[in-house]
C-alpha cells in the first residue's frame, strides 16, 4: 500500500506491485497454496506487455498502468520462486515494510535492499521486468541426446531457473542464462513430453530448430 511510498511516479510499481502481490498472500492463508496458484494464474490474464512498468523520471510520468498490478505481482511470484526459499522471501517482504516504513524511496533503493537481504545481485532479473516490455523467452531446442536452454531477455546478465518435468519422473531445476545454451541430456522422445512450470515463473516458452 502506501507506507512505503515512491520518490518519483516512475516508481508507481513500488505501491501496485507489492499491493496486488499481497491479495495472492491473502488467498494462499485463507484458502491454501493451489488456490493462491489458481488466482495469480487468472490475474495473469491482464498482462499487456506493451511498455515498460518503470515510467520516465522527473517527468511526473507512471509506467504501464496496467502491468504494474498483475506483472509486477507475478513479478514477486517469480522472484519467491527463482530464491526458492520461503522463510528468505517472507523476511524480504516484512524487510521492506519494517525499513521503509513512512518513507519515500525509489525502486533502486528497494532492489538493493533485496539484494543485500538476499546476498546476491538480483539486479538483471529486476531489470528484465521493470524496464523492458517483454518478460524472457525461454527458447529451446531439441538436440540428438539433450535439450537445450536459452533465455531470450534483454537484461544483460539475466539468469533464472527454470522446473520442468516429464512423465513418472521428479521435476528438475536449472540455472539458465541468455548468454550460454544449458544442455540436459535427453531422448527425443522424451523432449516431446516435457512439461514447464509455467505457474511459478512468468516467461514466454519458444522451441527453435
């Protein structure tokens, strides 16, 4: 909401992405964490990715007034999944509003905060969402004995995992970047039934030859 309120109205994303974030925190107490998954999923439905969520500073100008709600909750959906530590994320969250209680800060200020709570440069990964139209392509290809991974993303130095599974088997989890193609070893036969966790990660799924 507004106890931690923005410097500039570029950073509106600080207020609506927190705020719609938390109606997802809500359902996932109240009724459970699939349910929480069935809610982001339909709030999902409302992304444009027509512009950038930051808006232009010292202009008094808002980025995309939608995105910054439903990307920028699914944004924090990703982010709570790429730690893939939930007692880390919860301390975050709090962190955020115990520090910047009844001040203005902008969304520089709130990255490193999670940066250094998280002890590691999520930087790139905030980047890619806040300051770029599109959310990453995961692009993959299917090769003799392996499938291979590539995130398509703007961001230099963008990473994220991602989970993906197959048939009567545990799911996997891997760094990818949008620099190197990552190899998994795999038949192509079961390339074909490989499914993606695209309910904990926000990202566009592309197969190239």
């Amino acid at each position: 909401g507004n106890s931690v309120s923005m410097k500039d109205a570029a950073d509106m994303w600080i207020h609506e992405s927190f705020c719609t974030y938390s109606e997802s925190v809500f359902v996932e107490c109240k009724y459970g964490y699939d349910q929480m998954l069935k809610y982001l999923l339909y709030q999902r439905n409302f992304i444009n990715n027509k512009t950038p969520i930051y808006g232009i500073y010292g202009l008094n100008q808002e980025g995309n007034g939608g995105d910054m709600y439903y990307k920028g909750a699914w944004m924090i959906h990703t982010f709570r999944n790429v730690l893939n530590n939930d007692s880390l994320f919860r301390s975050i969250l709090k962190g955020i509003a115990q520090e910047f209680k009844h001040k203005t800060v902008d969304g520089e200020e709130i990255i490193n905060y999670i940066n250094t709570q998280a002890k590691y440069d999520y930087t790139p990964y905030f980047n890619q969402y806040l300051r770029f139209s599109d959310v990453p392509v995961l692009e993959y290809r299917v090769a003799k004995k392996a499938v291979e991974f590539r995130w398509k993303a703007e961001a230099k130095g963008f990473r994220m995992p991602i989970i993906f599974g197959l048939p009567k088997e545990a799911e996997k989890r891997i760094l990818v970047t949008n620099q190197d193609w990552t190899s998994v070893p795999m038949s192509k036969k079961d390339a074909k039934e490989l499914k993606f966790r695209d309910d904990l990660f926000l990202f566009v799924l592309k197969k190239v030859d």
